[in-house]
C-alpha cells in the first residue's frame, strides 16, 4: 500500500467517524438506576443472550429452507455455441461428421412437485418448527436467569449499602461515646478507663466501617458485572429493600411454573421435534411421488425445435444395508432421552419452588422477629446511656447496648434481604424476569 492510498484511508475513517455520531452509554455518570433499569441493561449488553438469538434466527432461517421442499421448485437453463470449420477435409469419408460452421441455440425451463412421500417431509418441516420454537425459548429461558442473577447483585448492593450507612452511624455514636467521655474525666467525673473504653470502641467500629465499605464496592462490582460492564461510570440504586408483603402459595407457584417455564417448554418443544423425527424416518421407508414437466427448444436456426414433456415419477429404495431402521431407532431414543428430561426438570422445578417458598416464609417471620427486637434493643439503649450519665451505669453496659442495637438492624436488614431474594427465586422459578 502507497502512502497515499493509506492516507486516503485515514482521511477516509475520520469521515466516517465524524458524520455517524458515537452511541450514548447505556448508563449515564451518577445515574440513580432502578432495578428494572439495570434488569433491561443487563438484557442489552449481555453477549451469551446475543447468541441465543442469533441461533434463534438460525433456527427460523433452518425452518423457511425445509419448507422449501413442499414448494413446487423451477429451473431454467440456455445456452449458445459456435462451430467455426476452419479447415475441411474433403477426401475425409468422415468429412460430414467432422466441424461444420453453425451456431447452435437451446433453452430449457422446467417444473418439479413433490406430490406425496407418505408425510416424510412434512414431518421433516414439524421438526423443524418445534426446534426453532425451542432455540427461542432457550433464549427467553437466558434472560429468566440473567434478570434473576441481576436481582441478587442489586438486593446484596442494597442490603451492604444499607450496612455500611449503619457502621458509619455507630461510629459517629462512639465519636459522641469518646467525647462526653473526655468531658466528663477532664472534669475529675469519671476515671480515665472510660476514656480508654470509648477509644477501644471507636477503633472497633471504624475496623467495622472499613469492612462496610469494601463489601459495598465489591457488592457494586458484581452489580456491574451482572449488566455486563467491567468499568462502568459511577452510579447508584433505588433502595427498595424496604418489607412489601409478597403473596404466594406453593400451588400456585407450581402451577405457572408448570405453564410458563421457558427451559421447561424449550424442553417439551424437543420432544415434539423428536416425535415428528421419528414420524419422518419411519416415511422413509416408503416411496416418494414427484410430478415434473418441461418445455425445452434448441437448433442453429429459426424457427428452432421446440417441445415439452410432462409426467409422475416414484422412487424407492429397495436395500439400503439396515441405514433406515437404525435411522428410525435412533430417532425413538433421543426422544426417550428427551422425555426424561423432561421429568428431571419437573422434579426440579418442584424442589426449587418449595425452597423458595420456605425461604419466603421463613424471611417474613425473621422481619417481624428483627423489628421487634430493635424496638426492644432501642428501649434498653435508651436505658443503659442514663444510666450512664446518671453515673450507676458503666461504659460496657453502654458498649453492649449499642452492639445488641445495631446487631438487631443488621439482623433486619439480612431478613430483609433473604426476603428479596426468596422472591426472586419465586419469579425465576416461575419463569418470570
């Protein structure tokens, strides 16, 4: 390549460049993202639901090339020849079979109508169709467990999210501790072990913060990853950890799990591609009609010869060294396997929904358990810093008020989030996104 071809090429790029204005990000910088927004960006840039959908179009395209066959096909051809004698023998006996000069014409259009293989093809095609419908169903069934797995990464966003704004308040409570502790003993109040008592806290509960706020940019790495980013622009989530009473039964979750899920569907889809398989390859066995017709003309000179012909033909194997019945065996073991597969799934199905479905009870009762216990872990804070600053308390009975305090909001919190994600996992195991 010439310099000036390469800077023709540069020159040509930056044109292009310039003229087609570059793609907004999917996330803007400091963007506050819902869950159903980082549900619908993961959809969006996740590559494995990209080839499940090119394989879905594959499979329609499969689909629209079987069903050729049932269609009448058609085919013309013509050509044109020149003989040029350039020399000519004349004491040849073969002389008028050697090279004369002529030019010759032909053309040739012709008609072929496959009329009855006995359902052969058409069950071909049956196949067909039922596995295009399980490759789109392959790919629905991807973006279940890609919006559930985004799901999980947001509730454990929040839920650490919400424990490092708890770590960061008991700090600043301790900070407090510290410093009615200083006043009090350089007014000669209280001895200098409640200073040291209030120092020792105050380090364990920044250690505790720190921890805080490494799991809550790890919690938001996996976020990240969950939509397909490895450096995404900063940004944050809606908190909606917060309890809503979620309401479901066992039966019910089995029922439309049984109806909608899309693996589960994908699955049945292959069994009816196998049936019709096993129809097709036992067609096989039997011959194949076909209607034809065609006009064909051809000579070196006008008006040409010309003619058609038309009529039904039928073809049948009479041996083929036992290739159709282990075609057909074959045929009726896959969709054996397929079927088992199946009942695999739906015993699964029903084990997921059913740990779901405990999980979901047992998290409502841990809410109600936890909320309760911070209201009592509160009354006894309350009780334990008078006493404090009445001067009966001590600074452990203070220190373990406020650990018993912020261990029930954390204990919330993590029910809370074991809510969340038992739902989740309900949606998922119904086939929900």
């Amino acid at each position: 390549m010439t310099p000036l071809h390469l800077l023709s090429g540069l020159m040509l790029t930056a044109w292009v460049n310039a003229a087609v204005p570059p793609a907004a990000p999917l996330i803007q910088p400091g963007e506050v993202l819902s869950l159903e927004r980082c549900i619908s960006v993961a959809l969006a840039q996740d590559p494995d639901l990209r080839g499940l959908g090119y394989a879905a179009d594959a499979a329609q395209a499969r689909l629209v090339e079987d069903r050729s066959v049932l269609l009448p096909s058609a085919s013309a051809s013509a050509g044109y020849q020149k003989n040029e004698a350039v020399k000519t023998n004349f004491d040849d006996p073969f002389r008028n079979a050697s090279i004369n000069t002529y030019d010759y014409k032909v053309g040739q259009v012709s008609v072929n109508q496959l009329l009855f293989d006995f359902g052969k093809r058409y069950a071909s095609v049956q196949a067909t169709r039922f596995l295009r419908d399980a490759a789109r169903l392959r790919r629905d069934a991807q973006a279940v467990l890609i919006s559930a797995e985004v799901k999980q990464a947001y509730y454990n966003l929040l839920q650490t999210k919400r424990a490092r704004s708890l770590r960061a308040e008991t700090v600043e409570q301790y900070h407090q501790h510290l410093a009615a502790a200083q006043t009090r003993f350089d007014a000669g109040a209280r001895p200098k072990y409640y200073v040291t008592k209030a120092e020792t806290d105050l380090s364990s509960a920044e250690l505790d913060l720190i921890k805080a706020d490494k799991d809550y940019q790890v919690a938001q790495a996996v976020l990240a990853t969950a939509m397909n980013f490895i450096d995404p622009p900063p940004f944050d989530i809606v908190d909606t950890l917060d309890f809503e009473k979620y309401d479901a039964t066992l039966d019910g979750i089995l029922a439309r799990a049984t109806s909608d899920r899309q693996d589960l569907k994908g699955l049945a889809a292959q069994v009816d591609s196998s049936r019709k398989s096993l129809t097709a390859a036992r067609g096989d066995l039997f011959p194949v009609f076909y209607a034809s017709a065609a006009y064909q003309f051809g000579g070196s000179r006008s008006p040409y010869t010309n003619g058609w012909n038309a009529g039904v033909n039928v073809t049948a194997d009479l041996f083929t060294g036992l290739r159709k019945i282990g075609k057909i065996a074959e045929a009726r073991d896959l969709m054996r396997q397929t079927e088992t597969q199946v009942e695999s799934l739906k015993l699964q199905i029903s084990i997921d929904a059913r740990q779901a479905f405990l999980s979901l009870q047992e998290a409502e009762k841990a809410i109600q358990t936890a909320t309760l216990s911070i209201k009592q872990a509160k009354e006894n804070l309350a009780i334990a810093e008078i006493s404090y600053t009445t001067g009966s308390g001590t600074p452990l009975d203070v220190t373990d008020a406020t650990v018993l305090y912020s261990n029930a909001r954390l204990n919330l919190i993590s029910a809370l989030y074991d809510y969340k994600i038992a739902r989740a996992n309900i949606e998922k195991t119904m086939g929900m996104r």
